[in-house]
C-alpha cells in the first residue's frame, strides 16, 4: 500500500507532528500541496521534499543542480519537447532510458515520450529547481515560456505547460462554465470521446484522437491516487481541484472495457450553497408534511429514487433546518458529498470494517438527536437504523425504489421483521428531477390530444414546450424536484403489521389517502409552466387506473425509462 507523504516525512524525521498538522490545515483553508504548504511554512526544504517523494512514488532519485547529463542522451530529445514535458534524459538502464522530473506527476507523459523516442522509458525524481538548472544548461532558455518548474513542478495550479495537463484544465473549465454534474470520458477504436452531463442529460463536448487516451488517464489517475498500472480492475479515487474560479472535490471511476478503461468525473462543487426546504420545489402541502414529519423526535424517515434524483440534496435540506444548538446531529456517508458547519460527519472505509452499521452502532453511544444514514444497503443496516429510531432518535435515510410505497416492501425483502417497520416508519419521499424550462426562450402553445390528456384539461388550453437560446440547453436550463409521499397512519401500520404479503400493503396505500402520487406533482410543474409534458413523461408512470381519463395514449408513453 502506498503510504502517505505526511508518514514519510516524519518516519524520516525530517518534520513534526504540529509541522504537519499545521500544513494539513493550510489546506483546509486552499488548495495547495502538501509538500508546498511545508516549504511555505518553513518546515522543509527542496531537496528534502523532493526525496520524500522519490521515495512515494519508488522512484531513484538524482541531483541535477550541478550536473550535466551526457550529451549523446539529451541530444535525443529537442528542447522544446523537453521544456514542454519537464522532463531531461539523464541515463540508460537496462535498455530503459531514464528520464528526470521535478514531480512525480510527469510521469503520466510515459506514453508520449515513448512514442516520440521509440524506446522504453523509466523515470527519476529531481528537485524543481534542480530540473530547471539542467534544461537551461543543455537546452537554452525555456522557448514557450510560463512558470519556471520551480514553482510549477510541485504545485498541479501552475504544472499547466505540458498538454495533457492544458487539456484536463480545459477540460474541467468546460465543464464547470456548462454545470455540467459529470465528465465521461470513453474511448473507441478510432477516438475518444467526451461527454457533459448537463441537466440530467449526456452532451458530446469534444472528440479527440485516440492517442491522446493513455496519458490523460495516467494524469486523471496519479491525481486521483489511482494504480496506472492496474488495467483490469475498476478503481475509485478521488481529485481537488480548482476549475472557473470553484473548489471542486472531483470523484474519479475508472472502469475496464473492451476498448479500454472508461472514466467518469463526478463534480461536486465546494463552494456551492446548499438549497433550503423551500427551494426543493416541493409543493405547500407537500412542503407542510415534510417539515412536520422531520420534526418528529423519534422514528425513522426514507427519501427514495434512482441515483441522481436528488435524495441527498433533500436530506442535506431537513439537516440544515434541524442544524440548532440543541440538538446533535451525527451523519454516516459513502462518500461525505458536502460538508456541513455543525454536524458530525463520518466517512464509511469498508475495507477496514467500517461500515454503515458498524458507524451506527457507535453513534448511538454519541447520544445523537439526529442521525443521518447514507444508504441502507442490507438487513443489518437496516435493523440497526430502525432500532436507533426505536430508541429516541429520527433516522433518516435512503434506498432504491421506483415509488414511496416499495420502499416498505424493500425494508421487508431485506428480511426486516413487519412489526419493526410498521411501529419505526414515518413516512417515505420519492422523488425525480426533471429538467426546468428555460424562461428567456420557452413558447407557450395549444396543447395537443396527449399533453391534454396528460395534465387533465380541456381542448384550448396552453401549454409551455422548449425552444433553445444561448443560455439554456436546448430549452431547459437546470432542474427540479417533482415528489411524492407516503404518510404512514394507523390503518396502514396495522395492515403491514398483519400482512403476510408485501403487495398487500401496497395496494391499501393506492386505495387510502396517505399516498400522494408523483405524477400528479409532475402534472402540476407542467400545467405552471415550470417543465414540459415530455418531462413528465420521461419520469413519471402515469396511473392506469380504470377511473383515470389518462389512461390509454399515456400509458403507452410512459413506458419510457427513467434516469
């Protein structure tokens, strides 16, 4: 296992304890290094630092500041090139020619320099400046210009002349200014491709040769602390990096495929203001219940959808109304997506056993009033998180149904006894979302037959449909919550508590009043312009019941799959 560079410094007693500390909460603060926020405070030097990371990355280490490389090596390279790519051939090696870099990050252009020598390449750690000195020995003063690699070499803000790294700054840059949520990266045959995923939808951004694949994996991978020689296993990992002026934590997902490893970039912004309860969209009455029932001082409270519906954004919104002096709230997360002023948050590590039950039985000894559950995922998470609601805490959590309803059937399928769901459960949210018209651009029109029989109203009537300008795509331009909710009574706990058959209680509660369904908020958004019929369509299965006007041409359309 690679060990930290905050370990190998003081394994080799080169700083402190309060040294590195110091220097970890420098970085809460910005976005810098770890070893440049040690040399800023004065608790290292170059040389030191730069060992230390020969050691991290297994590298040999050679000292460039007063020696010159043999010139039939360096003549293998043109100084542009070795400006370009902070890198200067120092030595052959067992057929291998070696090539020193001042951060261990460079070594992501193994690729490209293989390709452009024609032979296999390995690498040695030098110091910046170090690295600097040599090339301007041997090659001249640097011809493109920019930071000096004594600046930039240890810190990724300034590393930006090779063009691998211009690319994935560009990349990010893109991304932010289109808010897109996501970056796929995927390669083909021939080319690989990059895709947004803005609103909800994919978006083709660029196509680039598919030469440029391995080492823009390789950068992505050394800064999500991934294995570059691991092609066969997917791996998760983890990015900060600045884009447009925002502090993004990047997560990073690298999957094998028959073309190659696919990656994808999740953006989370850090400085992104988290929304309140009254800016979920949720309608007043839907609004009303939601507050009520997060104010409970016991039980246990579901939000449910696929992934990507915007169940955690709804849970982060009841935290911060429930974030008061008086009371103690403690969240367990796989990962920690935000992080809240206020509130305990703990990261789940499965690999060390610290799972979500685990963490759960360990915050009831916390005395917590509130407790956050990432996912319920198995029996036992489930059990433990029910018993906490058992014990004078509101649970909150999340799984993985179609409706509000199945979230109960989930629970049971899961092997959770009747009786404890029926006497901990609250209630259950589900929700969708759905892309937000545009309202610089959209057209109000004649609704036709469907949209008619969709929104339930008379031939005449208009409606709002999608245009496109150039500040929305293609007509919608960010998105909102559509929901429904299932508030559990007595007549449903005892119908759960008696039943032998999960299908049971779902039937009562399509036939009781306690479930509001979520087409008819969808219906709603779009009948007020908020959205278009499509929308609804796209994440809503409308009921096909023999008393609904709606049933015929719309459920036939609304087979249309989810996100």
């Amino acid at each position: 296992m690679r060990k930290r560079l905050g370990e190998i410094l003081i394994a080799a007693k080169a700083i402190t304890e309060e040294q590195l500390r110091a220097a970890l909460a420098t970085q809460e603060q910005r976005t810098v290094l770890l070893g440049q926020a040690l040399i800023e405070q004065g608790a290292l030097d170059e040389l030191t630092l730069s060992r230390a990371l020969a050691k991290q990355g297994r590298l040999p280490f050679v000292d460039l500041a007063e020696r010159t490389p043999p010139g039939r090596l360096t003549d293998l390279l043109d100084g542009k090139t070795a400006w370009e790519l902070q890198a200067i051939p120092v030595a052959e090696k067992e057929g291998q020619l070696v090539l020193a870099v001042g951060d261990p990050q460079q070594t992501v252009v193994v690729d490209t320099l293989q390709f452009l020598l024609d032979r296999e390449i390995a690498f040695a750690m030098t110091t910046p400046s170090g690295l600097t000195a040599a090339l301007e020995r041997v090659y001249g003063p640097n011809p493109i210009g920019g930071a000096s690699a004594g600046q930039g070499q240890l810190d990724q803000e300034h590393s930006d002349e090779a063009p691998v790294v211009r690319l994935v700054n560009r990349m990010f840059d893109e991304a932010v200014k289109s808010r897109a949520s996501d970056i796929h990266i995927e390669p083909f045959a021939d080319r690989l491709r990059v895709r947004y995923r803005v609103d909800g939808t994919l978006q083709i951004a660029a196509e680039h040769s598919i030469d440029v694949f391995a080492p823009l994996l390789s950068h992505i991978k050394v800064s999500g602390g991934l294995d570059i020689a691991e092609k066969r296993r997917p791996q998760d990992g983890r990015i900060e990096h600045r884009a447009a002026g925002r502090e993004l934590d990047v997560r990073v997902s690298v999957l094998p495929t028959n073309n190659g490893q696919t990656c994808v970039m999740r953006l989370l912004d850090r400085e992104a203001n988290l929304i309140s309860l009254s800016d979920l969209g949720m309608s007043e009455e839907g609004l009303a219940w939601f507050s009520r029932l997060i104010e409970k001082p016991n039980g246990i409270f579901l939000v449910t959808g696929p992934t990507g519906s915007g169940k955690t954004t709804t849970l982060y919104a009841a935290l911060q109304t429930l974030n008061r002096a008086d009371k103690k709230i403690l969240t367990v997360e796989d990962p920690v997506e935000y992080r809240i002023p206020g509130i305990n948050q703990v990261q789940v590590h499965p690999h060390i056993g610290l799972d979500f039950a685990r963490v759960l039985r360990a915050f009831l000894r916390q005395a917590p009033n509130v407790v956050l559950v990432g996912e319920i995922r198995d029996r036992e998470t489930a059990e433990v998180a029910i018993q906490a609601s058992l014990t004078g805490h509101i649970v909150f959590s999340t799984v993985h149904t179609n409706d509000a309803p199945s979230a109960v059937t989930r629970l049971l399928d899961m092997g959770v006894p009747p009786f404890l769901v029926a006497t901990s459960l609250q209630g259950v949210l589900a929700q969708r979302l759905v892309r937000r018209l545009c309202e610089e651009c959209r057209v109000e029109e004649d609704a036709n037959l469907l949209e008619r029989q969709v929104l339930g109203v008379s031939e005449g009537t208009k409606v709002f449909r999608p245009r496109g300008c150039r500040k929305c795509s293609q007509g919608y331009r960010g998105r909102i919550g559509v929901y429904e909710w299932l508030d559990m009574d007595e007549p449903l706990r005892e119908i759960l508590f008696q039943s032998t058959n999960p299908n049971q209680f779902v039937a009562a509660a399509g036939k009781s009043d306690r479930w509001k369904k979520l087409s008819l908020d969808a219906c709603d958004k779009a009948r007020r312009g908020l959205t278009s019929v499509d929308e609804v369509l796209r994440v809503t299965r409308i009921a096909s019941d023999p008393e609904d006007e709606m049933e015929t041409e719309t459920a036939a359309v609304a087979a249309t799959p989810e996100d």
